[in-house]
C-alpha cells in the first residue's frame, strides 16, 4: 500500500472515530423510496381511465406502441422513469394530456 492511500485510509478512520465519539456529523441524504412495480392489469386500468388507444398511450408517455403492448400483456413491466412517470399519471391523468411544448390545435392533411 502506497502513503498515500495509507494516508487516506487513516483518515477515513479518524473521521469515523470522531463520528461515534459525537464529534462529527455526517452528512446524509434521505432519499425517497423507488415507486412501487406496475403489473399488465394496472398499466391497462390507466390507459382505460384516458381512453386511449395503446399507441395514443404510447404517444403520450413518450415510449413505442410495443413497448405499451408487452406492459399490457406482462411480457415486460415497466421500469426507471416509465414507472414513475405512469405513478405520476395515475395519481393525476391529466398529466398525460398536458404537454406544454407540443401545439395541441388538430392537425390537417397536406395538400396535394
């Protein structure tokens, strides 16, 4: 071992000493629990409450129309920031609605 890191270690343990003593307070950080898994009934229990169609589903979460499908069908679950964002439009469905960046006025074929 190298001084260096001998030098380091030593004072990892004189920080953690002074902590048990009371002469130290560490930081820490409380972080919230990760949300709860979906199962397929639950994903399509939410995608009913919009009435929407599985690929306006999609649309709206920002994920594929085959990503919505193995949701439904239990061939995958939801996971990451799919699964909070579902908690979160589960716990207020307009949120799904609500997307202040895109133009929400109905679109129009193109001319020939």
């Amino acid at each position: 071992m190298n001084s260096a890191t001998f030098g380091q270690l030593e004072a990892s343990l004189t920080q953690v000493l002074e902590h048990v003593q009371g002469k130290r307070d560490l930081r820490t950080t409380l972080l919230p629990a990760p949300p709860p898994p979906l199962a397929a009934r639950d994903v399509r229990r939410l995608r009913d409450t919009l009435q929407a169609s599985q690929g306006v589903f999609a649309r709206y979460l920002n994920v594929s129309s085959k990503l919505v499908q193995a949701w439904e069908a239990g061939r995958r679950s939801p996971e990451g920031p799919a699964l909070l964002l579902l908690h979160l439009v589960a716990q207020d469905p307009a949120l799904a609605l609500r997307a202040p960046w895109a133009d929400t006025r109905p679109r129009r074929g193109r001319a020939a």
